[in-house]
C-alpha cells in the first residue's frame, strides 16, 4: 500500500480508511493533506474490491480548518494561480460513497470537508463552525454553498458571519449530521455503516450516489428525468435480477457488482 505523509491509510474488507494524521496541527488542510486524500480516495475509487470510504480524524479533530500558517502570507494572486482549494474537486467527485466520522472540531474546511462526504457521522464530541470570519475570510472550500444546502439560509448565515460552532446535537437538528453517537463508539459505527453500504451491488450504490448528487445540482425536472434513466439502466445488471429474486425467494441476495 502506497505510503502518504499527511494520512494513514488501510483496506478493512470492503472499506477503505482515509485517518487525517497531523495531531500537532490538529490535522490542519495543507496542500499535502489535499494531495494525500485525493490520491488515496481515487485509488479506492478506482478499485472495485472496495466499495465505500470512511474519512477520519483523531479524537480531538477532524480538521481544524484549511493550514492557515500555510495562507497566510499568500497574495490572491497566488490563491488564484494556484487554485489553492481546487483538487478537493476531485475528491468531492469520487464515485463511492464517503463518509466521514467526524470527532471534535470539524471547522472552516475540516466542516467543508466532511460536507464534501455523503454520510456525516458525529461523535458526541464534536463542533462544526466556519470561523474563516474571524480571520478576515470566508469559506473556501464550498462553506457558503454547501452550509445552505445542508442547513438552510438561516442557520448557514449565522454560522458563516458569527463564526461561532455548534455542537453535535444543534448539528444533527439542523440537518447536518446523519446520526449522532458516542464518541467511543464513532469508529465502530462508521466500520458497520460503511460495510453495509459496501454489501450492496456496486453499480447500484454507484448510481444512488450519483442521484443524490444530482439532486443537489439541478432542478426538480431534471433531477427526475436523471433518476428515471439511471432506474432504468440497472434492470442491464445481473445484480438487479439477483436481489429482486433473492426477494421472491427468501434468501439474501448474492451481489456480484455486476
Ligand atoms: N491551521 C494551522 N494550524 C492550526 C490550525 C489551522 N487551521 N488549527 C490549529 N492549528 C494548530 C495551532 O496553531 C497549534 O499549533 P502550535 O502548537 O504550533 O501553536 C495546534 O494546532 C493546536 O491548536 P491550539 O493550540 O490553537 O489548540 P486549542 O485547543 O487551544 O484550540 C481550536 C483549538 C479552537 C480549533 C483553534 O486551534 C482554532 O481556532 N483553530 C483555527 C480554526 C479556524 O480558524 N479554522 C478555519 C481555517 S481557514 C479555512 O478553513 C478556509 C477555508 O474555508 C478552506
């Protein structure tokens, strides 16, 4: 397995482990970590044996935020020249799903980056923000467009110009959070969602994420008429006649991602 500075990384069965692993930056976004996650989660995305991601931190982070000793002497030009935040596009474009197990601060681009995964499982520990307005900013790593999407304008608008946190529990009342659970138990929880989405047929799983995605994108009409073709293209797979006559017959279905 290919080694990388900023992350640890590994295959359990069907699931494929990111861990962010910058303790002493409280696993600060550099452009290291942005070339680690992105190559590692296109590697799995690019493996059929592995069928959905757990993105991690450590207990006292998720990410703190993108590296600000790494911004702060930057002119705009340089951001613009560089396209500072521009190759997490890749990684919010990966096919199989993600999901990130978030533990403590998950603020600025630690909460754009857990906003750029597909399931958000928070430990009871954990606040999310984007502080970037204390800093003289704004998010930049899809902050102000995602935030909304997940939240609504209201909350999103306080977050972004207070630049205060939440906690787990206002997160998952407010819609960012899919589930919220102990923080002893956030790995052990993300292992088994991420294992039960990696048990179903890969072209399918594929396809749900891509129509979710879709719905986030486009219009009703659109979205509708993407879903009723993507439906249809799965009744061409062998595993759309397996799970449905696995039903018919009482069994488990036996996928074989084809
Ligand atoms: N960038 C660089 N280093 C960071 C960092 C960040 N975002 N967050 C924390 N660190 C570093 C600290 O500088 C410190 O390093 P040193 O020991 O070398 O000084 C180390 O991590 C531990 O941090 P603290 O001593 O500050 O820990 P704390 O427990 O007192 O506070 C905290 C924790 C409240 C999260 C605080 O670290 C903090 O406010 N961090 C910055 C949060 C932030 O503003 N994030 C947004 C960044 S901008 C952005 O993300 C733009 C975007 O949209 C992409």
């Amino acid at each position: 397995m290919t080694e990388y500075e900023t992350i640890l990384v590994d295959t359990r069965g069907r699931v494929g482990w990111i861990t962010l692993n910058r303790p002493d930056a409280l696993n600060a976004l550099n452009t290291q970590v942005m070339r680690d996650v992105v190559a590692a989660a296109s590697a799995f995305d690019a493996d059929e044996g592995i069928g959905a991601i757990v993105l991690t931190g450590s207990e006292r982070a998720f990410a703190a935020g993108a590296d600000i000793k790494e911004m702060e002497s930057k002119s705009g030009l340089d951001i613009l020249m560089d396209d500072h935040f521009g190759g997490w596009a890749t990684f919010a474009a990966v096919r199989t799903p993600v999901i990130a197990a978030v533990s403590g601060y998950a603020l600025g681009g630690g909460c754009e980056l857990a906003m750029m995964c597909d399931i958000i499982l928070a430990a009871d520990t954990a606040k999310f923000g984007q502080p970037e307005i204390n800093l003289g900013v704004i998010p930049g790593m899809g902050g102000s467009q995602r935030l909304i999407r997940a939240v609504g304008y209201y909350k999103a608008a306080d977050l972004v110009l207070t630049g205060r946190m939440m906690d787990a529990a206002e997160a998952e009342r407010a819609g960012l959070v899919s589930r919220v659970v102990p923080a002893a138990e956030l790995l052990d929880e993300a292992g088994r969602v991420a294992d039960t989405i990696a048990s179903k047929s890969l072209p399918s799983v594929y396809a749900a994420k891509a129509a979710l995605d879709a719905a986030m994108e486009t219009t009703l009409t659109e979205g509708l008429r993407f879903e009723r073709h993507v439906f249809a293209s799965l009744f061409d797979t062998a595993d759309q006649k397996e799970g449905m006559s696995a039903f018919r017959e009482k069994r488990a279905p036996d996928f074989q991602n084809r």
